[in-house]
C-alpha cells in the first residue's frame, strides 16, 4: 500500500454546508409558498374555482387570448365573483350589472387564487383577501392590489379583450 491509497477525503468546509443548508431551506420555502393542489375549497355559493367547469361558453376559453368567451353573465353572482384557472383570471359582479375582473395570481407570493367568500377573493397560501370591488387588499400580508385585467360584456357574454 501506499500512502495516497489510505488519505482521506478533506471535510466540507463551514461555507459550503452553511450554503447547502441555505439552498434547501430556500428550495422548502419556495416550494411551500408557490404549490397549488388544484382542488376547489367552496365556502359559499360565491366561490368557483378551478376549471371553468360551468356550462355555457366556459368550454371556448383559451390561454390569454383576447377576444375568449369566459362566461355568461348569469355565471356570475352579484356580490361575489368566479376564478378561471385558465386564463388565470377573476371575474366578479359587485354591484348588478356591473362585472370586473382580476388576475387569478396574488401579489404576495404569485399563489393562485381559490375561492371567492363574501366580498373578498382569498388566497389560500397565506389568507390575504381582495376585495372584489376593485381587486385592492382587505387583509395581508399582499400589500399590492390584484392587477385588473380588461373584460368586455356584450349582451350576456364576456370576454377577455
């Protein structure tokens, strides 16, 4: 034998594991804050999440495209709202007549989107709550509104423009 054959590996250096711990605790966080289990939890009859499972025109709906019938407006209960999972999109009524709509995806952490109770679309990775008025923050920890996203109503179908 000789006496390379009995050295031993060096041991890690202090900055590589503190930076090997770094690295998995981020990854566990990211992946705690950005997962999605695309179930619907239903608090209400305002809540609709999910796959645009709805009859009517719901089924035409196509990933950002302008002009794509998202729902008819009888989809949509005054007060309340329903979440398209794709396109990434809230529509909801606040007052009769009147329809918004809003990015699916919270200013938080980029989650999506679950349900719709009351008068707060709410999202489910850290419980921060939109109005559905204006897509602005009700409760945190978001501190930036839902970004609008432009619709339009023609008789009783609406569209992502």
């Amino acid at each position: 034998m000789t006496s390379e054959s009995l050295q031993t590996a060096p041991a890690p250096t202090r900055r590589t594991v503190v930076a090997a711990v770094g690295a998995a605790g981020l990854a566990a966080a990211l992946t705690a804050c950005g997962s999605s289990d695309d179930s619907s939890s239903s608090d209400s009859s305002n809540t609709q999440a999910g796959d645009n499972a709805s009859g009517g025109s719901d089924s035409s709906a196509s990933s950002g495209a302008g002009g794509a019938a998202l729902a008819k407006t009888t989809d949509i209960p005054e007060g309340g709202g329903k979440i398209f999972k794709d396109p990434a999109v809230v529509v909801t009524q606040p007052s009769a007549g009147t329809y918004k709509a809003f990015s699916s995806k919270c200013t938080h952490q980029g989650c999506a989107v679950t349900q719709i109770t009351g008068d707060v679309i709410v999202c489910p990775c850290h419980k921060s709550e939109f109005s559905v008025t204006d897509g602005s923050v009700k409760k945190g920890p978001a501190t930036q509104p839902l970004p609008e996203q432009s619709i339009t109503v023609t008789g009783d179908s609406i569209t992502l423009a």
